[in-house]
C-alpha cells in the first residue's frame, strides 16, 4: 500500500443526525459498562471461589474475558465518534481494531466449540470427565485458542498490508469491518478470498458441525434417563450453551453471507450491534449464568470474606 499514512477512514454510523447522536452515546455507554461489569463479577466470582475451579468455569471465565476484550475493541471508539463528531481513522487506527477485532472474534467461536465438547465429555463421559479435561488441558486449550486467533488475524493483517485504498474510504458501520475495508478497496486479492473461504470452513462450519454431532449424542444420552427431573437438569446444563451459540452464528451468517443492498444498510449495522456488542455484553452473562446453588454459596462467601 502506497502513503498509508495519507489514507483515512471515514466511518459512518447508523447514518445519524446530530440531535441523535446523545441518545445514541447513552444507549452504547450504558451497554459498555453493564458488560464489563457483569463479565468481570464473573470472572471475580470464579476466581475467589475454588469450588468453581473446574473446567466448565474456566472456559466460562475465559469467556468472559475475550467478551471484555471484543466489546473494548469496538465501543470506546464508537463512543468517542457519537461524542466528538471527529469520524476520521488512520490506517494504524483501523487495522489495529480490524486485528484485535478478529482475534477476539476467532477467540470466541473457537471457545464456543470448546464449550460445547466440554458438555459432551460431561454428559457422555462423566466418568472420565476430570481425566480428559483436566487442569493442564484446559490451560493447554486457553493457550492454544490464544494462539490460534493472534495467528489468524496476523494474517489479514498482513493481507491488508498489500491492499490499495483512495485517499479517503467511506465505511457505513460503527467500526473498522474487514469485509467492508475489502470492498472498498482498489482492487481485490486472491489470496483474500481464499482465506475467507478457509476460516469459513475452520471457524464455521467445522465447529458447528462437531457441536451438532455433540448435541445429538447428547440428547441420545438425555432421553435414556429415566427421571423426567434427571433429564431437565442435565439438559438445562448445556441449554445455555446451545442458545448463546444459535445467536451467535445465526447474527454472524446474517451480516456476513445474506447481501445487503445499499437501502438496507442500516440493517445490517444492527444485526452487527446485535452480535459484536449486545450479545458478548449482556447476553453470555446472563445465559451462561453459573449453577444457581454454586453461584449463590460463592457470591455470600466472596462478600463475607
């Protein structure tokens, strides 16, 4: 890319007027602050209590973290755009939030895949639950989501790096979006498109076909217990689980494989808002909510102390 540093991004959200951009500050602070509040009480929670120190909470935990991590990436930038009115990015501006942005993202759907084996262990296997995922797996695991996210997105950075741009790009959204910065671009990329393809295929469709194959082994297990309240408690365990991930890769596929014509531009940015923000800031806490019994010993014993 040619003088990068003369090159800005002009982001456009929600194609707003300028009475509306306070009520509009108000709505994604308040989301902000309610996420990370929630995420970090969960995080705390587990933390102190080591009655949580199992799998199932550490990838809870994990969780949360990477929400944090996804919603800061977007927001705050957000924010300051609805406050200042200055809707200018630079390249390192952008790209940054474009590798963080996807790093978190591929976070994410990879630990929602974990997830969900997590439940499949503990329900067909819980026997041997402890044994397959056990304290040095499950930190293997964290490393190696970590690492496999940072690589992912350090290679649409570098792709990004060989795209060529006019000196000003209009972005009709609320942030920095790979696919948007493509198609403004001059000109497309080979190799682009097949990474697209490639992290369909490993950050989608593998991990939602290994999660369907779970559950129906799951519910085959389920509908063998004899106890209609047996059944509802096992079930209820990963129902959460199956929720959060149905939100997840049904917002996902809506914004990113449905066309959107340029009049219906505004859809698409909430659909965005829906997944990027809303969902990782209120919706994983509370679905994803800990064990009543356990979660209410924890939080009495947290205050105490």
């Amino acid at each position: 890319m040619d003088n990068q540093t003369s090159i800005k991004f002009h982001i456009l959200p929600f194609s707003l007027e300028a009475k509306d951009k306070p009520l509009i500050f108000g709505i994604f602070l308040a989301i902000y602050l309610t996420g990370i509040f929630l995420n970090l009480a969960v995080i705390a929670v587990i933390c102190l209590d080591v009655h949580l120190h199992s799998p199932m909470y550490v990838f809870f935990c994990n969780l949360s973290s990477i929400d944090i991590c996804y919603t800061t990436v977007v927001i705050p930038n957000l924010l300051y755009i609805l406050l200042s009115g200055d809707d200018l990015l630079s390249v390192t501006q952008c790209f940054s939030q474009i590798y963080f942005f996807i790093a978190c993202a591929s976070a994410e759907v990879t630990l929602l895949f974990v997830m969900g084996f997590d439940r499949y262990v503990a329900i067909c296997y819980p026997l041997s639950y402890h044994r397959i995922l056990n304290k040095k797996i499950c930190i293997l695991i964290t490393v190696i989501i970590w690492i496999a996210a940072s690589f992912n997105s350090f290679l649409y950075f570098i792709l990004l790096l060989r795209l060529t741009f006019n000196k000003v790009v209009s972005i009709k959204n609320f942030f920095c979006d790979i696919m948007d910065i493509f198609n403004a671009s001059c000109g497309g990329s080979n190799e682009f498109n097949i990474l697209i393809y490639a992290d369909l295929v490993v950050f989608g469709l593998f991990p939602v076909f290994c999660n369907v194959l779970s559950y129906v082994n799951i519910v085959r297990v389920i509908v063998r217990i004899k106890s209609k309240k047996g059944r509802r408690k096992t079930f209820s365990t990963c129902l959460s689980h199956l929720i959060v991930m149905t939100i997840y890769y049904s917002t996902c596929s809506l914004v990113y494989v449905m066309p959107f014509p340029d009049n219906m531009v505004i859809m698409k940015q909430i659909l965005s808002v829906f997944y990027n923000i809303a969902v990782p800031s209120a919706q994983k806490p509370r679905v994803y909510r800990l064990r009543k019994l356990k979660s209410e010993q924890a939080i009495s014993k947290v205050v105490k102390d």
